[in-house]
C-alpha cells in the first residue's frame, strides 16, 4: 500500500530519527517521537510539530515565553522511519512502548 503523505496531514505519527544530535537545537532530545504531520518537502524532509519539544527560547517583546508551539523541519536524512494508525482517533502513544516498535539500530 502506498501512503500519501499530503492524507496524513495534521496526523499524529510516530518517527524513528537518527542522528539526533545534530538536532539537538531544535529541542529534540529523543531517536522516537510523536509528532503532528504539518507538512513536506518530497525532495527535503517533513514539517512537525510536537507538545514535548522544548525549542529554542522565545521572546516577544522582551518577554520569555515559557512555552510555545515550534513547527520544526526534519530532513529525511534523519528520518529511519515513520508509523500512522490509520483511523484511530484522538490516539494517545505510549512511548515506552512505542519505543519497542521495529528495529533497533546498533550502538
């Protein structure tokens, strides 16, 4: 079956990463993460958006913002894989569980 990503588009997914300290700017600290698809560069990578990211610091108007929505992009480079639950709705991901999904790299 082949997916179309423009269908899971404001989708949660689960996505393996690699690499991920090159990242590290972005606020991703983890190789597994669920995100919201937002958006993609078929040539380029996908645009996300994730509650648990703690991305770089933002002001507005001198002002810290403790906590903000980051749509982050991620260059297909760092992406092993991606997962979508088709028709679930509202779906809550255990990511420790989650995380035992697939293959696992070597370290």
């Amino acid at each position: 079956m082949e997916i179309n990503l423009d269908k899971l588009l404001n989708e949660k997914i689960f996505v393996a990463l690699r690499d991920i300290k090159t990242l590290a700017t972005t606020g991703i600290e983890h190789e597994e993460n669920v995100f919201i698809l937002r958006g993609h560069e078929s040539r380029h990578g996908i645009w996300v958006e994730a509650d648990n990211i703690n991305a770089c610091p933002v002001c507005i108007d001198g002002k810290k913002i403790e906590e903000c929505k980051a749509v982050i992009f991620i260059p297909w480079y760092h992406i092993v894989s991606m997962v979508h639950f088709p028709g679930a709705k509202n779906i809550e991901i255990d990511l420790p569980k989650a995380r035992k999904i697939g293959f696992r790299q070597k370290k």
